[in-house]
C-alpha cells in the first residue's frame, strides 16, 4: 500500500524557497552593506526587548490570577471558627489524601494553632467536599 502525498501547502513551499535562497547569499549580500556589529546590536536589542515584554505579560497575567483567586476566596476564611470545628476539619483533611499534615496529634494542638492551620488550607483550596472525597 502506498502512502499517500499530503498536498504541499503554499506557504511552506514559499519558505522553503526563501530559506534556499538565503542559504545560497553570500553574507555580504545578505548584510547590504550595513555593519555586522550594528546588525548584531539590533537584533539583540529587539530580542531584549521581546523578553522583557513576555515578561511584563506573565507578570500581568499572574498578578490577574491572584486578584481573582482573592476575589473567590470562600467567605469561611474571614469567619470565626471555634476549635473543635477547626480540628474536626483537619481529621477529615488529614484522612483525606489531598493534604499532607505533620505527625502530631490534633488534641494535643492549641486552639490557635488548629485555627491557624485550618485557614491555611482553606487558602490552599480545601473545602468541605476535597476534605471528603478521596484523592485521583
């Protein structure tokens, strides 16, 4: 069985065609005359300044994720949560297998502590239903 040709597309055919002629200059030809130093220095310019605007992008981009993962934060986490609440949460959360607790016994914790800890996973993601449900 013979495999079939994929029809050429027009554009590729026109770079291929670009790129063998330019491999064909000669470097005085390709420069025009201008210095090689200057082109240098312009293209590095150019890619410089390529970085440094994909840069501010993904600095825009993620200062955008924060803003909107604070604007969904659960209300649980400005909410009074009195102990007992609080540790109960972190039983089920270190049952669960979505969070790693350190080895040390909940009851033996201070109320502040377990308050503490149980606000920083709900920062972290953890609601009452990642809690209960058993990890992939």
């Amino acid at each position: 069985m013979t495999n079939p040709q994929k029809p050429e597309d027009g554009l590729e055919v026109l770079l291929d065609s670009l790129l063998a002629e330019l491999m064909e200059m000669t470097d005085a030809q390709v420069l025009d005359g201008v210095d090689p130093a200057t082109v240098q220095a312009r293209g590095l310019a150019l890619l410089s300044a390529a970085k440094q605007e994909a840069g501010r992008r993904r600095l825009a981009a993620a200062r955008a994720e924060v803003a909107l993962a604070h604007a969904d934060r659960p209300s649980e986490i400005t909410s009074s949560i009195n102990a007992a609440d609080a540790r109960a949460f972190l039983r089920e959360a270190a049952n669960s297998g979505h969070f790693s607790l350190a080895a040390r016994g909940l009851d033996e914790m201070s109320d502040d502590d377990a308050i503490r800890i149980y606000k920083k996973l709900l920062r972290l993601g953890a609601s009452r239903g990642t809690v209960r449900d058993k990890p992939p």
